[in-house]
C-alpha cells in the first residue's frame, strides 16, 4: 500500500498528495542536518554485519584531551574544519561542557557525509560516548550515537539510543529520523513513512523532506519523491554540502527515469557548491557516462579517489575500460575492488552488497556472491532483495531468484538496472510476458543506465520478443506501467 506525505508548499503551488492531512511549520536545527548521513548507508560502503553492542557494557572513555588529539584532520579552509578548530578551541576553555562534545561529533557526522569515509563513525563514537560521561541525560549526545550505529548498520543498537533519546526529549526531531532511516534500510517502509512524518510534523527542512523523497521514491513515487526533494533543496541548509547531498539524489532520480538533461543540470549546480563531496561525484560520473562523456565520466570517479579508495569508484572506472574493450586495465580496477574489500573486512566496513553485485555483474566469485548476498537473505528491503535475486540468478538458482524478486518488485521503484535484472530472470524461467515488460521498462526508463548492462538488456529484450509466447508462466509481479 502506498502511502504519502502531505505537504503544504511553502508558495501554495501544487501540494504533494495526501495520505493524513498534515501541515507543516518551518525551522532549522544543525544536528537533524548533519544526522542525514544514515540515508546514504545503501550507495556508501557495507561489509559483514558486527555483532550488537551491549547497551551498558563498560566502555574505557580516554581524557578529553586524548580525544582531542586522536580527532582526525580536517583541513582547515573548510566550513567544517573552520567550526571544528572553533569548537575545540572552546572545549580547551571548558572541556567539562557536554554540548561542546555533542557538536564535535556532529562536525565529524558532516564530514562524514561529505567524504562517505566510515573512520569517522569510530571518531564520532568516542565523542557522544565522552558527552554522555559529562551529562547522561543529553538527548543530542543518544542521538548521535544512534547516528554512529545505524551507519555501521547495526540497527537495534541504533533504534534503542534513539529510543533513549525520545524518552528524554519527546521532540527530538533527528531521532525520529534515524528511527526512520533504520525502518527503512530493514525495509519496514511503512514504520519509516510514521517516523518521517512525526520528523516533518515536528518541523518541515531541509533533512525532513529529504528523506521523505528518498522513501516515496524507493516506494514508487517519482514525480512526488521529486517535488519533495526540490523543497527540500529550495530550504537549503547550513552546510552547502547538506543541498548538494539533495542534488545528487534528486540528479540520480531524473537519471533513473532517463531525463539526462535535468540531472546533468542538477549535478552541474552540485558540483559548484560541493566539488569534492563524494555522492555528487559519483552521481556525476554516471550521468557523464550516459551521456558518452568517458573523459568527464573518468574524471570524476579519479577525483573522488583522491580521497581515498572506494568501491563503486573502482569498479565504475573498471566497467568503463571494459566497454572499450580494454580488458587488462578493467582487470588492475577490479583487483583494486577485491584487495579493498579484503581491507574493509578487516576494520569492519559494511560493503556485502556491493560486492556481491559487482562479482555477480562481473561472473566473478559467484559463491561468494552468493555467501554476501544471503547475509540479507530475511531482508524486506527491497534494493537488497534485488541484488540477493540477481544472485541467486547468476548462480543458477532460478526459483530463489524469482522468489526474491518478486519482493524486489513490490515496491515499483523506479530503477532500470532493477527492471533489467527482473527481465533477466523472468526470461530464464520461461516467463516471456514478464522478461519483455521487464526489459521494455528497463531501456524504457534509461535506455544508458548500466555502460556493460544496458547493452545486454537491449539484446536480450530483442531475443525475448522473438520468441513465441505459448508457454508463459506468469511468475513475476509485474510492475506497474
């Protein structure tokens, strides 16, 4: 069932359509911005779940001083880095100020969702955890830690210190949000529309209606998921990376439904703000490479790798050498991709499902595709319930792989790879109707939406359109039109 957020426009043009009259008020507050970061945990890096966390186990908290010292660096020129040396310079005057930690973590929790480099997480932790020891009852200091957990994916963590926090403050808008950010990557889609809309009722910015277009988006709501997102950009935010954050998902939604033009102007308008913030690369690189700019296309994946190393960049760099053909170079990306996996295993970095597609994308390592993939095997998610089916496929499990996909499907969201997979699999199990609606509304929403994979559903919606249709099944949930 889908459902939906009222929201009255700040100009009274065309409001979004209702489930539950709502009206909304506005204001601002830094922390619900910073603590965004947990939408981003599906396109940032995964790896092998770790065990929950004791909420009262004894925890060696260090001297402030270690704390301060151990802070890693921000460059200084940076809005960030400049209200990080303010802050600490602050805790040096009164290091007995809880609040003043709370708004370290913060600034770590937004540099963290520039650079998607998960360390931070760790830093961050130590931060709320020292607040806490000054003042146990600071909401901020709970929610921040339920930000620091629901990044690392450890969701009943997450969801008991926001519960801690609302206890505490009733009106804690960002813990509401990241309850709904844990209800949603476990694919509790209808939880996650209460939990935003207690956050949009509570107060209606930039973070609020933020996540809420990423949720109706995932749940099949495009030009609503749109015109909530365009709000949410037009409220802007203290950060500038916050807005370009917004860009970059509103970018890839026109991407999703093949409107290139739109989402290489939004991008154009992220990477001015943000140039180095690593989700408008990434968007900007697959737009580029749609639209047959490799050399823009290379040059934003290299740049975000100045960083440091990430997945998705390196193997979108590998799937680029090999749609030219060039298939040694691909092959030094990919082992990039291996030998940083091995690496993010070891500190604990959530990247299973990334992996699992990529060696599922690529035929490589299927049964540790497999092994990857199934660690979500009693997901409701529904990103997570597509890769788990295109696995499955890959390795040869046709019923599994329908059987996942059909959950995949439940939602209509809107993304052609996901409709290219579905087609995939309804072919190989001899559902023609499917395979060719599938595959028609995978090229139909992005005919460019894979530089390997758009290619092979072009070829084999050819393929399933001539063959005869007798014998067809049925077995895929169609998705709607």
């Amino acid at each position: 069932m889908c459902r939906h957020f009222y929201v009255s426009h700040p100009m009274n043009q065309n409001p979004v359509p209702k489930k539950r009259a709502r009206t909304f008020g506005r204001r601002s507050l830094l922390v619900s911005l910073l603590l965004i970061a947990a939408f981003v945990t599906y396109v940032v890096t995964r790896s092998k779940t770790p065990a929950p966390v004791a909420m009262n186990a004894p925890v060696k908290v260090p001297t402030w001083e270690q704390l301060i010292a151990a802070l890693p660096k921000i460059p200084g020129a940076t809005e960030t880095g400049k209200l990080l040396a303010k802050t600490i310079d602050s805790v040096r005057i009164s290091p007995g100020v809880s609040a003043s930690w709370v708004l370290i973590g913060d600034i770590l929790a937004q540099e963290y969702r520039s650079s998607g480099d998960s360390a931070f997480h760790e830093h961050a932790e130590a931060i709320y955890r020292h607040a806490l020891a000054l003042d146990a009852r600071n909401a901020e200091a709970m929610t921040g830690l339920a930000w620091v957990f629901g990044g690392r994916h450890m969701f009943v963590d997450s969801l008991e210190w926001a519960r801690r926090a609302l206890e505490i403050d009733p009106n804690n808008q960002a813990a509401y949000g990241i309850s709904g950010d844990a209800a949603l990557e476990q694919g509790d889609y209808d939880l996650a529309f209460d939990h935003y809309q207690k956050m949009t009722d509570l107060r209606p910015d930039l973070s609020s209606w933020s996540r809420g277009a990423h949720l109706l988006w995932v749940t099949g709501s495009t030009t609503k998921a749109i015109a909530l997102m365009q709000m949410a950009i037009r409220a802007g935010a203290p950060f500038a990376e916050n807005t370009a954050w917004c860009r970059a998902k509103l970018a890839m939604m026109f991407f999703n439904d093949g409107a290139l033009l739109p989402a290489e102007q939004t991008i154009g308008a992220a990477l001015a703000s943000a140039p180095d913030n690593v989700h408008v690369l990434l968007a900007a690189g697959r737009i580029a490479t749609a639209r047959n700019d490799v050399a823009a296309a290379e040059a934003h994946y290299k740049k975000l790798l100045e960083r440091g190393p990430h997945l998705e960049a390196l193997v979108a760099l590998g799937d680029l050498h090999l749609s030219r053909g060039e298939k040694p170079k691909a092959e030094e990306y990919f082992e990039k991709v291996e030998a940083l996996h091995v690496s993010n295993v070891a500190t604990g970095v959530h990247d299973h499902t990334i992996m699992a597609k990529f060696y599922a994308d690529h035929d490589r390592r299927l049964d540790e595709a497999l092994r990857l993939a199934e660690q979500h095997k009693l997901t409701r998610n529904v990103q997570e319930a597509d890769v788990l089916a295109w696995v499955c496929f890959k390795n040869g499990d046709r019923a599994r792989a329908v059987e996942f996909m059909k959950l995949a499907l439940s939602r209509n969201t809107p993304d052609p790879e996901l409709e290219f997979h579905a087609g995939m699999i309804a072919a190989e199990a001899g559902d023609v109707v499917s395979a060719e609606k599938h595959l028609q509304r995978a090229v139909a929403l992005n005919p460019r939406f894979h530089p390997l994979l758009a290619d092979v559903a072009a070829k084999k919606l050819e393929q399933v359109i001539a063959r005869p249709t007798a014998s067809v099944k049925g077995n895929l949930v169609p998705s709607k039109p």
